[in-house]
C-alpha cells in the first residue's frame, strides 16, 4: 500500500459538471493500495474463503420481484462492440447481460483469466468488493480519499498526469481509442484491461488511477453528495443515503477512475473528477477495486 499524506485540496470537475461542483476538502493520512486488486489476489481470497460473488449466485426473486424462477440466472454484464456506428443513447446495442459472465470468465463462458493474473479484477459487485477489503481488513476509500489520491498532488489539473490530453503515440492510461463503440484501434496496446503497472504511476505511486477498470467508493451515491463548496469538508464520508433521479428508490454506489472504454467521444469518466455509480449487486466487465486502510503513517528516522 501507498502512503497518501494529509492535506486540503480542491475536488471536482475541471470541466463544469454539476455532478461534480469544485468544493474543499481536508483528509486525514490514510494508506491505499498502489494498484487495483488483481486477478491473483482475487482467486487467492476466493481459496482461502470459499466466497461466491454476485455474478455467480442466482438472484432470488426478492432481488428481481416478478421474474420467473427460469428467467432468473447468475451473470454480468458484458461490453460487445457493435460493427456498425450508433447513437450514444443507445446504451443497449454495446452492453449485454451474458449468463457465466463472472470474475474468472469476464467475457463469459469460454473466456477465462489465464494469462491475465496481473490485470485488474473486474466482474465484482460493491458487496464483493466491501467482502475483500474486510477479509484483509481494510476497507474501500471514500470518494473523497479517492479523487484526492488518484491527483497525486497535482493542483486542480484536469488529468491526473497533469493538463496536456492524450495524443497519439502518447496514451499515459488504458482507455479507448477509435470510434466509441464499434471500432477500438488498441493504439495504447489494449484492447481491454491492461495489467495493473501498465502505465506510469502518479505522484504520490499509485498506478491505475485513470482509465484500466472503473473503481468503487465507499459512498452512497447523490448527485448533491459533494455539498455545495460553500465550506471546507473535513474527511467527508459521503451522504448517509443514496439517490439517483434517472432511477428513484434504486439505491447506488459511487464508481470512480473510467475504464478502457472511456474516450473523448463519448465518457470521460478517466478524468479525476468525474462520476459514475451502480447498484451494489451489479457486476460489469470494467469495473474493480482497491483497498483502502486507516493507520498511522510511516515512521520516517529523525536527523542526527
């Protein structure tokens, strides 16, 4: 883990999202891991506890009321690039719910992570993220803790290396590169996760705090949760309910961090201060998570 020291900074988008207003915070030390959980350290903590994830239980029918016992079937979702341009509102041409689609078969039955022990794990649900923090007893960050860690220090820069954009020839993160979504030219390498050091890390040595897989927050998710920047927020823990106007009474989590499918053309969701959230039961082939922790910091010898 990365030692990630107190300060006070600015949060938010650079860009005017009101989703995401400029406000202040000051944050308490806290530790965070260098890199998104892997594949590896995912399988090791399935071994050591016989944990099932939300992909890979059928849902009950209090969890889908009114969906018949044969229709309800364990599962992600699923990225398949359409072959042909589309409409950017139409979300369900590229996004499909795959049965076997789970942590080790991200694309579904017949893919596996062979190969790929180093890439982030991905396929995870809030609740199987909140189940691997507390096994090693750590917990997820706050979105506050993660927005100010993934800036390394930088000062209200609009990406999290700085302010120049990626240029071909030059990607500094794993996002996608082409024509969202039907042509992805790979010209960073990668055609979907990348591993966990892929890229340089940022100031303060954290890898993968943009772009790669998005990553989820401690915090319910309000599109008012940031408050309105009139104060100084001191270690804010997020609002102490959840509420999405798109979808009311649904409750959600905060996602941070974009994914390899983030591009100018359509999500920008690899800049530091955007947001997007889910349910805490659902399981995307671009979403992971890394591990926070509250502890003193590092002893650092006194000078003689």
């Amino acid at each position: 883990m990365v030692w990630i020291p107190a300060g006070e900074a600015v949060l938010g988008s650079q860009t005017g999202d009101h989703d995401a207003p400029l406000h202040r915070v000051r944050l308490s030390g806290f530790w965070l891991d260098a890199t998104e959980v892997t594949n590896a350290q995912f399988a090791a903590f399935v071994q050591a506890t016989g944990y099932v994830t939300d992909a890979e239980r059928v849902p009950t029918a209090a969890e889908l009321p009114g969906v018949p016992e044969a229709e309800r079937r364990a599962g992600a979702l699923v990225f398949r690039a359409p072959t042909e341009p589309v409409r950017a509102e139409e979300y369900w041409r590229w996004w499909q719910f795959v049965p076997g689609a789970d942590w080790r078969h991200p694309e579904g039955p017949g893919s596996s992570i062979a190969g790929r022990e180093q890439h982030p794990v991905v396929q995870v649900s809030w609740r199987d993220a909140q189940a691997f923090c507390a096994h090693h007893k750590k917990r997820l960050p706050t979105e506050a803790e993660w927005e100010y860690a993934a800036r390394g220090g930088l000062l209200q820069q609009r990406y999290v290396w700085g302010a120049a954009a990626p240029a071909a020839g030059r990607y500094p993160a794993n996002i996608f590169q082409g024509e969202f979504p039907y042509q992805n030219t790979a010209a960073d390498g990668h055609l979907g996760t990348a591993p966990v050091r892929a890229f340089a890390a940022n100031g303060y040595g954290l890898f993968g705090m943009s772009g790669n897989v998005w990553e989820w927050c401690q915090d319910f998710y309000r599109p008012d949760g940031y408050g309105d920047g009139a104060r100084v927020l001191v270690d804010p823990q997020g609002p102490a309910t959840s509420h999405d106007p798109a979808e009311p009474g649904v409750a959600k989590r905060v996602m941070r961090g974009g994914s390899y499918l983030c591009s100018d053309s359509y999500c920008l969701g690899y800049l530091p201060g955007t947001r997007m959230k889910s349910t805490p039961d659902t399981a995307l082939c671009h979403t992971g998570f890394r591990c926070a922790l509250t502890a003193p910091g590092p002893v650092t010898a006194s000078r003689q």
